[in-house]
C-alpha cells in the first residue's frame, strides 16, 4: 500500500504541484513545437513518455550499484549520457527491423527516427535521472517520476496549445506581441500558476 | 565574414527569439550575468566542437545515428567545464545544479548540426557556430542582466537597488516575461524593415487538435524537419475556385504538390495526356500565369530557409543574371527587405546540391522573366521548368483569386446580415412607438374617465349637502355631548371589564366552580 501511494504522489507531485516543463523549464522548447503542430503530438508524447520512463528506471537501478551511489555530478552525466544514448540507439534498431518489411516509404521512415531521436534527446527526458538522483527516489517513485515527466510534458503541451489558438483569435494583442511574445506572455502566466501550485513566495 | 552575414546569424535567425528552442536553460537557471556567461561559454564551446565534428567527421553518417552522437560530443564538452566551474566558484556550480549537464542536450546544437554542419566546409562551419553562438549567447546574456537586477537588485553581485523590485523575477515566469518583451522589440524592429517577415513570424496553430488516424498518417502529415526548423506557421490554404487552365489542374489535386512524384504526375497530365491540345494549354497556361508574385502575397508559410534557397536556386539556374532579375525576393531585397538588404549567404556546391530537391517542391518564383522568352517557346521548354517555376506562381494566383472571392462573399453576408440587422431595428421601433401612442391613449382615456367621475361625484355630492343642510342642521354643542357621551361610555365599558377581570383574578378555582349553575348526579359532575 505505501508503495501505490508513494507512487501515486510522485505522480501527482512532477505532473501538478511541480510541472516539470513550467516550473523547470524542462522540455519547454520542444513543447512548443509540438503544440504548434498539433498532428504530430499524439506520436511525440508517446514517444517522450517511452523514453522518460525507460530513462528514469534503467538510471535508476544502475544508481544502485555501489559503486555510482556516492558518485560526483560528473560521474552522474557520464552515466546518464551512455544509458540514455544506448536506449536510443537499441529503440532505433528495433524500429528499423520492424519497418524493414514494411510497405513504409524510406522517408516516413527517416521522420519516425528523426522524431524518435528528438524525442530521446531531451531536456525533461534527460532531467529525470538527475532529479531522482537529487532527491533520492526508491525505484518506485522513479518510475512514477518519468511516466509523470511524459504526462506533465503531453499537459504542458496541450495547454500551450490552447493558448496558441486563444492567442490567434485574439485581435486585441498589440502588433509588437502578436505571435511568439504574447505566445511567451501566456507561458508566463502558467508557468506563476503552477508555482503557485508548489507554494513558492512569488515577490517577497 | 560580412556585417551581414553577422546579422543575419546572430539576428534573423536567432535560435531562441525566432526559433524558440534552447529556451530551458534561459528560463530556469539564468538568473545573473556570472550564470549567462557560464552557460554562454559553454553553449559556445559545444556549437564549435559539435559543428566541426559534423562537418568533417559525422556528415557521412545516417542522420539518426549523428542525432545520437551530437550528445556525447555536448558530455565531452561539458565535463571539462564543469570540473572547472566547480574548482574555480563551488557556489556557482551549486546555483547552476543540474542545469549545466543539461547543456549536453541542447536543441541549439542539434540544430545548428544538421542544417549547417552537414552542408558546409570547417572553415564555414567555425564561423557560422561562432555568429550562432553569439546570438544565443546575446539572449543568455541580456536575460541574465534584467533578471539580476529586477530579482535581486545586483549586477554582477554588486547592489545596484535599495530594494528587489520583483523578485519573482528569478522564477521561471521571469525568463518568459523578459523573453516575451525582448521578442516584441525584435518583432518591432521587423515590422519597420520588412512588414511580412514580420507577420509570418506570428505563431499560428491548426485550428483544433486532428484525430489520431494511425502511425503511417501522422508521419505523412508530419514536417519535414520538426527539430530544426523555426516554429512551424500553419496557414489554412483557401480551396481554390478558378476557372483557369492552371486552377483547374490544381483543383483536381487534393493535396499541394510536395514531391517529385507528385509533380511529375501532374505534369504528365498537362502534357502527355490530349498531347497537342495539352500543349496549348501549357502555352496558354504559361501566358496567363505571372513570373512574379507580389512580395506582400499572404499565402503560404515561408522561412528565412526558403528565401534564402531561392535566391541560391536562381543564382544556380541563371548565373549571369542580375541579383534583381532572378528572383522577386532580390528584387524585394533592392527595395529595403530584410534578406535582401543584408546579402545572401554565400554555400558549398553540395549544400545546394543537397537543396535542388528541395526546390522541386518549393514555391520558387519564376528565374527567367518571361519577357525575354515568347510564349511558344516556353511551351517548349522542359518539364520541370514548367513545374518547377511557373506553376506556383499559378498556383498562388488562383488562391489569390480565391481569397478575394471569399472576401466579397463575406463583405456581402454582412452587408445583409447589416440590412436585415437595420430593419430588425426599425420593426423594433415601430412596435415601440405603437405601444407608446397605445398606452398614452389608454392614459387619456382613464383620464377622461376619471374626470368624468369626479365631476359626477362633485355634483352629487353639492346636491347631498343641499338636502343635508336643509333637512337637519347638528350644533356643535350637540356633537360635542354626543362625543363626551360616548367617552364616557367607553370608560366605565373599560373600568368594568378591569374590575371583572380582577375579581376572577383573585377568585379561587373552587370559587370559580362553586359560583357556576348547580346540577344532578352524574350530569353535574360531568359538566363540571
């Protein structure tokens, strides 16, 4: 039972009080992108959330062997890099098998490992290892925390994509901040919401 | 390397206010101008190393196992940074926290990889990593300042401030505040030089998020380089409605023409299906069709890329042209544009090897004028001349077309809708103004009515106080023994009831029971 709910607030914790890609700033660039082609996002998130997660738990259990457990922030990057780099590739030979008797064109198959290696290749895919290293997180809640990092980033996105559209039916913004500037304007504002959330003090 | 050149690098296609990525770093841990020049340095550093590496080294790579590598080039880069951040200020180090390993994954290199790297000599590739790193560092740097001195009131940890304006200002919202401001003044500054570049920077998004319709489907709908290219503008392209020769070819096509496959259909249709006929129509087809589209013309999305491109293509194309001559967009750069103005950037042969296929399905305006060259003899040009340059052109003329069609459409709905909105109003006016007269009618007669009432009533009761008067005069000292009388009566009616009251008040119950009517037997105490 205290596992479940250990879980379930790791969970909560990085997908609500402390969104990763507004109160980190984790990821917050492809998010944009991604909101601004909402097509592709469905693809994209899946594919962030398969990464952050397998990221999170190999990371994590690597961590636990002895000899990287009272390792220097060097020492941590260095193992990071390689885990997340061997995922990557191992994720990319296992699509290109599957694709290889596939009636998919050359090109689609090039965007799906372009896609696969912006995915991979990640802010908020890579922070997860280092907050779980951070705040010393059992494997559980290492889990909880890159499925939580995915699904922060997939709202984070939607969101952003809401207010891309209010954005573009609202005539009343000044020229000088039509487009990215106000764009960054309502990022801003969600980014103090959910500051808020964590119970931060905001001027004082 | 030309100012420019500089400009265009460092400005036009800054990484952070005009592509919108790299934005992690700014926003979380760019707090002070010591922060800004830590992550500055190494950005930089990273960008050289990555970019020289790809071009001598990793451009003979697939792209997705280059993609992999540009990440651990950024770990080699960064350890020795900051093995040295953490000898020289332990508390630097501790303020940057994760954030500076996090540079190993910087989109900026990433990007400035795989569309300059791959594609231009070492030499090249030093400089433009360098203009590069520049303009991110520039943004790092300016964010860093504001948000010292507005959060912590210090410049370089010296205190500049009594008091901390805002010191939210070193929370994330701060970064995308000063971002968001910085954004405008650059958008300002387009605005004055070229109004549609301008424009075309405004992030616009689909109007509603599609249904997922399988892998294979979002793939084909997908861009072509999702993580390297500015944000996407997404305009809805109008359907198009001409009745001309080229509009009918595009209407029968449900998508644009984005591949050579797609082309080379097309242009099968044109010319080899009814042959001769076909080949009139081309003629007139390349009659009617303009070589040059207006610069101002709202259609399409367009990127600095693209523009650029063009002029390249024409200069392959058409080398003992003029810069004017070749393509709308130098012509537009005579007149002040923004590409133009600074120059063009000058490329290896393969980049613009790389490119032609690009070009294929670009909407590269016309390289040749189309006075130089009659009519019939353009029927008699290559294929791809044809498609390649002169049916976009169609293409945007008829959307043009469309547009405008759309546009009187809607000015004629709400000329109606304004009619039938007037003549609402009038009905309403009316209906008012015969309630109005109604109720001021009903009014009168009430009025009336009621006039006629009183005066009845007057004249009635004149006739009364006649016969009253007449018949039997009250003196007053009649009425006033008759109202003494009455007093008196209600008086001793008020003192008799009190004494009643008083006496059953202090009678016993066995009294009060006593004093009623006597009866027998079994009645009696019944009743009792």
């Amino acid at each position: 039972m205290s596992i479940i709910s250990a879980f379930i607030a790791a969970f909560c914790y990085v997908v609500f009080t402390q969104n990763l890609v507004f109160t980190g700033g984790y990821g917050v660039s492809e998010s944009i992108r991604s909101a601004a082609r909402p097509r592709q996002l469905f693809l994209f998130s899946i594919t962030i959330i398969y990464f952050s997660t397998l990221t999170s738990l190999v990371c994590r259990i690597v961590m636990l062997i002895p000899i990287f457990r009272a390792a220097s922030t060097i020492v941590n990057l260095v193992v990071y890099t390689v885990v997340l780099t061997v995922i990557y590739l191992l994720t990319t030979v296992i699509i290109k098998v599957l694709l290889s008797n596939s009636s998919w064109k050359q090109e689609e198959r090039d965007k799906l490992l372009r896609q696969t290696a912006v995915a991979a290749f990640n802010t908020i895919v890579f922070a997860v290892p280092f907050i779980n290293q951070k705040v010393a997180y059992t494997v559980y809640e290492s889990l909880a925390q890159g499925i939580g990092a995915g699904v922060a980033f997939v709202l984070a996105t939607f969101l952003i994509h809401m207010g891309m559209l209010k954005i573009e039916s609202n005539a009343e913004i000044p020229d000088s901040f039509k487009g990215t500037p106000a764009l960054f304007m309502y990022i801003a504002i969600l980014s103090l919401a959910f500051s808020g959330l964590s119970g931060q003090s905001l001027f004082f | 390397m030309s100012k420019n050149y500089l400009f265009q690098e460092i400005i036009v296609k800054n990484p952070v206010l005009i592509g919108t990525i790299g934005l992690c770093p700014i926003v979380a841990i760019c707090t002070s101008l010591k922060a800004a020049l830590i992550m500055s340095a190494v950005t930089i550093l990273t960008l050289i190393v990555a970019q020289a590496l790809s071009s001598l080294v990793l451009r003979h790579l697939p792209q997705w196992l280059r993609m992999g590598l540009y990440m651990l080039v950024g770990m080699f880069v960064v350890v020795p940074f900051i093995l040295l951040v953490e000898k020289v200020d332990s508390t630097t180090m501790l303020a940057l926290g994760i954030y500076l390993p996090l540079l190993a994954v910087n989109p900026v290199i990433v990007r400035q990889c795989e569309r300059e790297g791959v594609n231009i000599g070492l030499a090249e590739s030093f400089i433009n990593s360098l203009c590069a790193g520049f303009g991110y560092s520039a943004v790092l740097i300016i964010v860093g300042i504001v948000r010292e001195i507005f959060g912590n009131g210090t410049i370089w940890g010296v205190q500049i401030l009594p008091i901390t304006p805002a010191a939210g200002m070193l929370m994330p919202m701060g970064g995308f505040v000063v971002l968001a401001f910085m954004a405008a003044l650059l958008r300002t500054y387009f605005r004055k030089i070229d109004p549609a570049y301008a424009e075309e920077l405004a992030v616009n998004s689909r109007t509603a998020i599609k249904g997922h319709r399988g892998l294979k489907a979002l793939l084909i709908d997908s861009e072509d380089e999702p993580e390297t290219g500015e944000v996407p503008i997404e305009k809805e392209i109008p359907a198009v409605v001409e009745t001309a020769p080229v509009a009918e070819f595009v209407s029968k096509e449900t998508k644009p023409l984005t591949t050579d496959d797609e082309i080379d259909q097309l242009l099968k249709e044109v010319v080899s299906e009814n042959g001769e006929n076909n080949t009139k129509k081309s003629a007139e087809i390349l009659n009617e069709v303009p070589t040059e589209v207006p610069a101002d013309t709202p259609i399409g999305p367009k990127d600095e890329a693209n523009t650029i491109f063009d002029a390249e293509f024409a200069e392959e194309s058409a080398p003992n042209m003029t810069v004017a001559e070749k393509t709308p967009d130098a012509k537009k750069s005579q007149s002040g544009s923004l590409f133009g103005k600074f120059g063009k950037k000058s490329e290896k042969p393969e980049k613009k090897a790389g490119k032609k296929k690009r070009a294929k399905s670009s909407p590269a305006p016309a390289a040749t004028p189309k006075s130089e060259v009659p009519p019939a003899a353009e029927a008699q040009k290559p294929k791809y001349e044809f498609i390649t340059l002169e049916l976009p052109s169609a293409v945007k003329k008829a959307e043009e077309k469309a547009v405008a069609e759309r546009a009187a459409l809607s000015k004629a709905e709400a000329e109606r809708a304004a009619d039938e909105n007037a003549a609402a109003e009038k009905a309403r006016l009316e209906a008012e103004k015969e309630a109005r007269e109604k109720t001021i009618e009903k009014k009168t007669a009430a009025e009336k009515r009621a006039k006629k009432a009183m005066d009845e009533a007057r004249k009635t009761a004149s006739q009364l106080s006649d016969t009253t008067a007449f018949a039997a005069p009250v003196s007053e000292e009649e009425a006033k023994a008759e109202t003494s009388t009455a007093k008196r009566n209600h008086s001793s009616n008020i003192v008799y009831r009190s004494e009643e009251l008083e006496r059953l008040m202090s009678m016993s119950l066995d009294d009060i029971l006593n004093g009623l009517p006597s009866g027998n037997g079994d009645g009696e105490e019944g009743e009792k």
